[in-house]
C-alpha cells in the first residue's frame, strides 16, 4: 500500500467552478501536510501549508486536513485557466527527512 | 534570485552511458534530494543527504550515485545507462526541520536513454 494515495486524473472543469482535490494517507504519524502545483516542463512549488488538523486558507485556496480519517482536501474558488497545472499533495513525519508525494492530480480549466 | 539550479537541462544518452547531473543550491540548506518523475507514478525518492558528506537511499536507488562533497552540491550519476532510466529528474533542498519543511525544486533534468 503507498503511503500517500492521489487519483492522477485529469480532471477538467469549466472556468468559475469549484474544484475539489483530494489525497489519502496511510501513517498516522504525518504531522505535516503540504499542497505542491506543478506547471507543465516546471519544478513543483509550494502551494500551501497545514500543520495537524483543520482548514488553512490562502486567498481562493483552501486546505483541508481530517488526520481521524487520513484525509487531506484542496478547494480552488473561482478557478482559472492559471490554476491549469498539476497538483501534488505531500506528507512529512515530525523530524522526518523525507518528504513522501501523491502522483498528483492534473487539472484544467477551460475558459 | 537562483535557488536551486540543475545541469544539463536536457540530455540523450546511449544504453551503457555513463553521467552526470548536477545539482547546486544557494540557500544554505542542509537537505538536499534527488527525485525522478514518471507518468502516472508521481515523485520518487532517488537519493537524500542530510548534510556534507552524507548520503542516503531513498525509493528507487538502484542504477545510480551520489555525492555530497559541498553542502551546496548534490551530484547524481548514472553508470551505465539503461533505457529504464529515461525520466524527468528533479533535484530538490530544504532547510532542516528547525527551520521549516518547505521543499525547493530545481526547474528538471530531463533524460532520455536509447
């Protein structure tokens, strides 16, 4: 079993329409949950941030992490022909070394 | 404003090649990362360091190398090449836990092996 399960997609949604992206994890142990976005011949980059539990919100970005499920979700308000990428979700164990990474969700959105 | 820079960004390679990509960071971080990317298996973990000198297996080692001489170096060589190793490889660096997880990539390396 992967530690981190991430559907690959593609997902295409109309522009102005909420997107949902999900991952789950297997170990317990993760405190820290991160979203990374990757354009398409780029490195990823950090998208956002959650330690623990609970909702972090970045402007249209929202991240959502339910550690009593293993549960990790980002919301994209309003979306863009921009937030056109891939997106990746990623873990890491308090003190660990190794950040663990999802497959990543391709997304897109059509204007 | 450089960060992570990774060379070459593109290269072919015969079966039974031998290469190598380097990595460079100027942010003083202490962890550096080797990763290759594939469709439909995301980010594996080639090699880590956690500091000069020091290196580690990650995911998938097999088939390469790697050296940490200068904290802001991380070399990743390739033997003899095989067309398995045909991938986007990005090199990655974080400062150490007491100064935040953020991961920061290079922009790929991408490799092709015939």
């Amino acid at each position: 079993q992967k530690e981190v399960e991430q559907d690959p997609g593609p997902l295409s949604v109309p522009e102005g329409a909420i997107v949902s992206l999900n991952c789950t994890y297997s170990n317990s142990a993760f405190q820290y949950f991160m979203w990374y976005r990757q354009y398409s011949r780029k490195g990823p980059e950090l998208l956002m941030y959650t330690y623990s539990s609970g909702n972090k919100e970045d402007g249209r970005f929202t991240a959502q992490v339910d550690k009593s499920s293993k549960y990790i979700s980002l919301f994209i308000r309003d979306s863009q022909p921009s937030d056109s990428a891939t997106y990746l979700c990623a873990v890491l164990y308090t003190g660990g070394f190794k950040t663990i990474f999802g497959a990543g969700t391709r997304l897109f959105v059509k204007a | 404003n450089a960060g992570v820079t990774q060379t070459p960004k593109f290269r072919v390679l015969k079966t039974g090649q031998s290469m190598t990509l380097l990595c460079a960071q100027d942010m003083n971080h202490e962890y550096m990362y080797w990763y290759r990317q594939d469709p439909g298996m995301g980010l594996r973990l080639i090699h880590y360091s956690v500091g000069e000198g020091t290196t580690a297996k990650g995911e998938v080692p097999d088939g390469y190398n790697v050296s940490r001489l200068k904290k802001q170096n991380f070399l990743l060589g390739l033997e003899s090449a095989a067309p398995s190793q045909t991938s986007v490889y990005f090199c990655a660096s974080r400062a150490d836990g007491r100064s935040g997880n953020t991961i920061y990539f290079g922009e790929g390396s991408w490799l092709t092996v015939v």
